[in-house]
C-alpha cells in the first residue's frame, strides 16, 4: 500500500480474533477474505493488535470505537 500512498505506514490495525466456525462460514458466504498477519513485513511499523470482530461476523463498531478512541488520545 505505501507504493501508492504519499508517505509511509506508521500504524497498522491488526485484528487477532480467532474466527469460529460459524464465522468462516460467514466469511465465505460473503466472500470475505482473511488476510495472515505478516509480523516480519512489519517489523519496523507499530502495530495495535486488538479483537473488533462482532460475534455475527465482521467488525464491531463499539469495539473499533475503544481502539480508536485510545489511538487519538495517545496522539494528544
């Protein structure tokens, strides 16, 4: 991504949730992907490693709004 962005990635999301059955076969009935978590291509960016997955699939605003709020007050 940084290829077509005007300046590098400081942070990166990273989701750690483990998917459960029923959510891959969400995933795959939405033709979702899920991207590995690639550590070593990361190894000089920060990265805010958190579960926002919502229990019926997909993200969960409420939680994504924790991790957003902490990300904008360590910024101020």
């Amino acid at each position: 991504m940084e290829k077509y962005l005007p300046r590098k990635i400081d942070l990166v999301i990273h989701n750690n949730h483990k998917l459960t059955n029923k959510q891959k076969t969400i995933y795959k009935e939405k033709k979702w992907g899920v991207f590995e978590f690639d550590k070593k291509n990361l190894a000089d960016k920060k990265v805010k490693s958190f579960d926002f997955e919502a229990t019926d699939g997909g993200l969960s605003p409420t939680k994504l709004s924790v991790l957003f709020k902490e990300i904008i007050l360590e910024i101020f």
